[in-house]
C-alpha cells in the first residue's frame, strides 16, 4: 500500500508527498489513513530516484486555504484501493 508524508503545496494548490518504496499509480486516490477523508488523486510523480515526489491534484476545491494548511501538517495519508 502506497503511504505517503506531505512536503508542501505545489505551485499549482496541489500537495507534493514525499514517499519511499514503489511510485503509486496515476489516477490513485489519496486519503487521510485515520477517517479515509478523500484528499485527492495522484496526477504525477516528479523528481529523482533517489528522492521522488508525489504530486495530489483535484482536491476539494470547497476546502478554505485554512484547511489546505492543516493538512500539510498530517503525516499519514495512504491510496485507497478501488
């Protein structure tokens, strides 16, 4: 299973999540592992092979900027499998 820590925002109101082990899939949805709470959907992995990236796009847009900075500080969101 695919579990990931928030880096911080992206230029683009996305979240970058660091990760070790296998690159989730494109298209995967990201939850918060404590309620499932739908987070968003992984558009692209960037970076090296050494420290890569996860970039989770297409989040809640009814969510205040507020709520955006209070997920940054979760350590444990996961992929939820469909």
């Amino acid at each position: 299973m695919f579990r990931g820590v928030i880096d911080r925002t992206s230029h683009e109101g996305g979240l970058l999540l660091t990760f070790t082990g296998s690159s989730p899939a494109l298209g995967s949805i990201i939850v918060r592992e404590e309620d499932g709470q739908y987070i968003g959907k992984i558009d692209a992995v960037i970076g090296s092979t050494d420290a890569p990236l996860a970039h989770v796009a297409h989040l809640d847009r009814k969510r205040s900027e507020e709520h955006t900075s209070e997920l940054q500080s979760l350590t444990n969101l996961v992929c939820r499998l469909l």
